[in-house]
C-alpha cells in the first residue's frame, strides 16, 4: 500500500470523504490510490482494511449509500473530481 499512498496528494480524499461520504467504498478508494485492477492482493487488502476502518470508526453503513444506490451503481467520483478507471 505505501507504494500508492503518494497518489492520494491533490486527489480530494481525506477522512471526511472516507467518514461521510456513504458512496464512497473501497473501489473508489483502490482508484484514487491508482491500484491496478490487476493486483488483486492489494485490493482485496484495501477491501479488508477499509470495510473495518468503516465500521470501528465511523456511523455508516457499508453498502447502503443514503440516496438509495447500491455501492456496485455508484458513479466512481469524489466530492465534484471524477475518477477513470486505469488502463
């Protein structure tokens, strides 16, 4: 993980966006942290990670976002900066 956490600088993402922002979920997370799709150890890692960060720390519910989306439909975007997928 140390390898990508330099990809966070100027990305938007800080521990407001992980707390608050209920569509905000660990693939959202893996492609601000510019993981490839391709190392599946490191994000299901992320996943892991995340999903407990979630739950110990904070209010909300992984998998329900608050305007009735699920996780897998929400738009890969982070506060009004969108994120491409990695080729």
């Amino acid at each position: 993980m140390q390898d990508y956490s330099n990809n966070l600088k100027e990305s938007g993402v800080h521990g407001a966006v992980i707390a608050l922002d209920d569509n905000f979920d660990a693939n959202n997370f893996a492609l601000a942290l510019q993981i490839p799709t391709q190392h599946a150890q490191a994000r299901q890692i992320l996943e892991a990670e995340f999903e407990r960060l979630v739950q110990e720390g904070t209010d909300r519910q992984l998998g329900i976002p608050t305007d009735g989306r699920t996780s897998a439909s929400s738009a890969g975007s982070i506060g009004d900066r969108s994120i491409s997928p990695i080729s």
